[in-house]
C-alpha cells in the first residue's frame, strides 16, 4: 500500500540542470577547439634564448639581477630578524636567573625581549620571535612576582629579609 499523499507511478529522477557558472582565470583564454592547458605552454615554453635579440637578453639580465638583490634583501633581513630574536631571547633567560639570584628585579630585561621579539619576528624569524615574546612575558611576570615577595624561597632584593 503507497503512502499517503503518494501516487503509484515511479518517481522521476531529478534532472534539473543548473546554468552553467562562468569561469574565472586561465580557462578563459583557450581558444575554441584547443585542448585544456594549450594556452600555458607560452608561460611554460617561452622561447629559447638563441632567438631573442641583444636587448631582450639584456633585459632579462636586469631582471634576474633585480630578483637576487631582492634574495639578498631577504636574507638580510632573517638574519637581522634572528639576531635581535635570540638577543631577545638571552634578555628574557637572564631576567630569570639575575630575579632568582635576587640581584634585581628590573622588569626592563623582559620588556625589552619581547620589543626584541616582535622585531624579530616582523623581520621574518616568527619560530623565534614568538619564543622570545612568550619568554619575556614569562620574564615579566616572574620578576615582577619575585619583586612583591610572591615566590617562595626568592626574597626581593633590599628589603633586610637576609
């Protein structure tokens, strides 16, 4: 027995067929009748060297010049970017050891590691640069523990607990 509300008859498949979306990018430069991806073969192909003239080799040439000094740019700036991240990363690490020894507790070691830090990882070190910003916080936040008289065992510095 059909269910009520329901005819006897096979239902009819959906076939409702959608217009098709326009395409965006490279799809819309092939020619009609060429095969998909026969228009990248001049991206992928350019023409051989011995056929461009002395002008188009030399500007080649510059380009390939511009891209190693935008390489060198780069490099440079990791570089500086790890430096001042482990710099960072060494003021955070002294503020530990000088607050436990109850030396001092200048917060501005930890201050000026995580500034290092996010020097650092502007410049493109962003493993180390977080690492030198959560150091210093934590740098910070002991120190400033340490100043209130908070952790056991390390007495602030200058108040005659001695």
């Amino acid at each position: 027995m059909p269910w009520p509300g329901s005819s006897r008859r096979a239902s009819k498949p959906f076939t409702k067929t959608m217009p098709r979306r326009k395409r965006w990018g490279s799809e819309d430069k092939r020619q009609p009748g060429e095969l998909p991806g026969s228009h990248l073969r001049e991206k992928l192909y350019p023409e051989p060297e011995h056929e461009k003239g002395p002008e188009e080799r030399q500007d080649d040439m510059q380009q390939e010049g511009i891209a190693q000094k935008d390489g060198r740019e780069g490099a440079l700036k990791l570089l500086l970017g790890r430096i001042c991240c482990v710099v960072g990363l060494l003021l955070g690490a002294g503020g530990f050891v000088v607050a436990i020894l109850g030396e001092s507790v200048d917060l501005s070691a930890g201050a000026v590691g995580i500034g290092l830090g996010v020097l650092g990882y502007s410049l493109g070190a962003r493993r180390l640069g977080a690492a030198s910003v959560v150091l210093g916080i934590a740098a910070v936040f002991f120190m400033a523990a340490v100043s209130t008289g908070l952790i056991p065992g390390v007495a602030p510095p200058g108040h005659g607990y001695n």
